[in-house]
C-alpha cells in the first residue's frame, strides 16, 4: 500500500484537475468530479478488497486525455476515444506483468491482485494478451476516423503486434523473465504511440478539406441520380405518356444505391422491355 503521504498527494493532485477542470466548461468540471469519485471510494478500497481493481484502476488512468479533450473541445467523439482507449488496454498488460513479477510486495502491501490466484501465471498472461489483441484496431480507427494520416494506422499495428508478441512468449512460458519482457515492452509502446500520434496527427485544414471532399463525391452522385432522373421521364414521356405517370424503369446501379428521402414512398420500378398494359 501506498504511504499515507502518497496517497494525499494523489488526491491533491485530483483536486488540481478537478478545479483546473471547472474553470473549462461543465462537461469537463463533469469528468474531473467522476474521476475523483471513482479514485478515491471505488478504486482505492478495491485495491484491497478484490482483483477487480486493475481494471477499475485503468478507467481511472484512462479519464484524463478525455478530460483534455472535453476542456479544450467542449464536447466528446468519436476521435476522442482513441488515446483513452489505448490507454485502457495498455493498462492491463504493464500491470499484470507487474503484478506477477511484485506478487511478494503486492502481498506484503495488503494488495489484491490476480496473480495471487494464479500460481502458473497462465490467467495473469492470457489477460495480458487478450488486452493486447484489443488494442490492435485503435491505429485503423484513427486513419479511418480522420484524426492521423495512413502512416499512424501502420506503426501502430506493428507497436502492437510487437507487444502481442511479447504477451504471447508470457502466455506459452510464463516466467519473471517472460513477464519482465512484456513489462519493459509496455514502456516502450506508450511513448512510442503517442509520439506517433502526435507526429502523424492530421491538423484540423486537412481535416475539413477531407470533410469536404467526401460531401463533393456524395454530392456529385446525388446529382447525377437527379439528372438521369430527369432524362428518363422526358424519354419515358415521349414514348408512353401514361406508362411514365405509372412506373419507371430501374435505374444504374451506381444510383440505385441511393435511398430516397425519408418517408417518401419507395419508387416503383419495371423492365424497360414491360410496356404492355
């Protein structure tokens, strides 16, 4: 267990976030508050109560890039949640890997921790690997979700896949060697991602460019379902006036793709060859 000085100067520094925090807008007042809550009556009584803390523990260690995000944004999304969710998963293989390789000093310190019931280690590891695997999506979602270019989605799998490795030798030889592996492995992968985070993150220019690429290109189809639209009722007009007040032919499927405008009823559709009546 932490000295009682330590812990003191933990929640000090709860309480700094917290009243940095109401100075930023209600949103992030709002997750400094719940933070410390959760630190200080759920998280700090777990530690010596059930193992279930290292993942409390995680939430905890996770809020605060959200906090940054809220203070400076006044608002949550998507792109948010990359950095606190690598953050999460990150948590889980350093602690147990600590955990494993610290089981006599966690126990001396009254600490409840999954190793203590996991005399092989295999439970302990197989954790570790499982919150590594989880991870690997994180660089894909940012590339695809507009907040880093293409190169960000490539080093983060291999960061990745090398710490998945690392919790693999831990899974099929589980040792102080093999944990103290993947341990010095999750130093490394922290730092490196959040350089590369910041190294490849796209600014909000080419934010907004892409943004109004992607509303050009629907634009652009959209428009050109309205003028083959148009080009098949003058046709069907000439050739059958009746038939084109009735029903119409399918269109390409480049614009059949199009849904049409809500709770408009969905148009009627024959074989340009059906003009008998």
């Amino acid at each position: 267990m932490l000295p009682c000085g330590l812990q003191l100067l933990e929640l000090q520094e709860q309480h700094y976030w917290l009243a940095r925090s109401v100075q930023a807008n209600d949103l992030a007042a709002g997750l400094a508050a719940s933070n410390l809550i959760l630190y200080a009556f759920v998280y700090t009584p777990l530690k010596q109560i059930h193992p279930v803390n290292t993942w409390v523990g995680a939430v905890v260690g996770a809020i605060p890039p959200l906090l940054g995000w809220a203070a400076a944004a006044s608002e949550l999304s998507l792109n948010s949640m990359i950095l606190p969710a690598a953050l999460y998963f990150w948590q889980l293989p350093h602690f147990m890997a600590l955990a494993y390789l610290c089981r006599a000093d966690y126990l001396a310190g009254g600490y409840r921790m999954l190793s203590f019931a996991d005399p092989t280690g295999k439970r302990t590891a197989w954790v570790s690997l499982r919150n590594c695997l989880y991870m690997l999506p994180l660089g894909l979602f940012a590339y695809n979700w507009g907040l880093t270019s293409e190169w960000f989605s490539f080093e983060a799998s291999l960061l990745t896949t090398g710490l998945a490795m690392g919790a693999l030798s831990f899974v099929l030889a589980p040792s102080q060697k093999s944990a103290r592996r993947m341990f010095h492995g999750s130093l490394l992968y922290l730092p490196a991602l959040m350089a590369g985070l910041i190294l490849h993150r796209l600014p909000n220019e080419q934010k907004e460019h892409n943004n109004i690429h992607q509303t050009s290109e629907i634009a652009g189809v959209l428009r050109g379902a309205e003028l083959w639209d148009e080009e098949e009722r003058a046709r069907q007009q000439r050739e059958d006036p009746k038939h084109s007040r009735r029903a119409q032919s399918r269109p390409p499927v480049a614009y059949a793709s199009v849904a049409p405008f809500p709770f408009l009823p969905v148009p009627v559709y024959v074989s340009p060859e059906a003009h008998e009546f």
